[in-house]
C-alpha cells in the first residue's frame, strides 16, 4: 500500500504549542511594535489586519504596507536588524503569534518543511514589494488608489475575490498610495460614479465597500 505525503499547512503547523510561541489578541489600533524597538521577534497574523507605518525623520508618516491573514511581519530580525524600521498596529481585532527570534531559527533549522514555505513566502513578498515601488515610481495617484483597491479586494490571488472590503478610512489610503485624502475622496466618487466600486450603507459610512472587476480597468488602461 502506498502511502500519500499529507501536504505541510503552515497554519496549523503553527498553531500548536511549542516553547517561544505567544498567541497575542489584541484590539483594533492596539501596537504590536514601534519604530525604534528592538527586533527580537516575528509575527505571524492568524486573523485581522495589521498596518505598517514609517515615519521620516520630519515627522512625515507614510503607510508602507497593509497585511492579512497569513503574513508575517518583523522577519528581517533573523538576518541581523536590531531595532524596528517601522510601526506595527491593528487595524481591527486581532488574533497574532508572536515568535520569539530564537524559536524561530531553530524552527526553520530544524523543519524543512517550515522552512520551504517560509521561504515561499518570502519570494511572493519580495515580488509584491517589488510591484509596489513600480507602481509609486511609474503610475498616477489613479492608478495606485485603483490597483490598492483591487490588492485589497482580492483580485488576482488564486483563492475567491473578496468583493467586500472592510472598513478603511481615505486617510489611510492616502497614505498607502502617496497622496492627499482630497485626491483620493475626487477618485473614491469617480470610481463610484463609474460603478467600479459602491458602498453598503452608504459613502460616508463606508461600512464595507464593494470592489467590482471594472475597477481593472483603470490599472490596465490610461
């Protein structure tokens, strides 16, 4: 009889037990870490949404990144960091595992199977990051409000598009794409009046806003 190799799930690998694991709940726009602390640690997000933030030395604030289920975060402790270059809080309730730096070496050490996925991760984040910076450097604040719109959504990842999108407020898309609230409230209404987006209970509630495939069109064509 021969037997099949259960595929590795790194959810459920880490949510066992294990020695230098903290499981964290915290609320929404509760810190996870601050710009300046020491890097001593990773996070893995199991449900919620964390927001990642860097502030300049002028005290300018920008939003470098917005991260789901199944992200981790801190990583660039375990090649030598010291202290965070960036600002980690929640933008709903959470629920996080805290991996202390030591734990998390010996796991990727001891478990390939953890480490091969890790790994995988690492590659599709480096692309993301990479598309990211394209995107500022070449695309119209247009572009980049539609194009974070449909990241948001969904659009594009193997699993099902999540048309709805949870609250966020224009601030902090303003600051995800590198622009004013203005801009993005003339675009918001733009997109709407093109029936690219609309919103359950209405605009200035934005209580879940739906994101529709026409959207596409703004980020594949001028």
């Amino acid at each position: 009889m021969v037997r099949t190799q259960t595929p590795f799930n790194l959810e459920t690998f880490l949510a066992k037990a294990s020695k230098g694991r903290t499981i964290l709940t915290p609320s929404r726009k509760q810190i996870l870490f601050a710009q300046g602390d020491p890097a001593d640690a990773v996070f893995y997000i199991q449900s919620g949404k964390v927001k990642l933030t860097v502030v300049s030395e002028h005290g300018k604030e920008a939003v470098v990144a917005i991260l789901e289920r199944g992200a981790f975060l801190g990583e660039s402790c375990l090649v030598g960091q010291t202290v965070r270059t960036a600002t980690a809080s929640t933008l709903e309730d959470s629920r996080i595992l805290r991996i202390d730096k030591a734990a998390m070496l010996r796991m990727l050490h001891e478990q390939p199977a953890f480490a091969e996925a890790f790994m995988s991760y690492l590659l599709v984040h480096s692309i993301r990051v990479q598309e990211d910076l394209v995107d500022q450097l070449f695309n119209s604040s247009e572009k980049r409000l539609a194009r974070a719109l449909l990241l948001l959504a969904h659009f594009g990842k193997e699993s099902k598009p999540e048309t709805v999108i949870a609250k966020i407020s224009q601030e902090t898309l303003a600051e995800m794409i590198g622009t004013t609230r203005s801009r993005v409230s003339f675009f918001m209404n733009k997109f709407r009046k093109l029936g690219f987006i609309d919103y359950k209970g209405g605009p200035r509630r934005n209580s879940g806003l739906h994101v529709h495939s026409s959207l596409l069109n703004v980020v594949l064509y001028d």
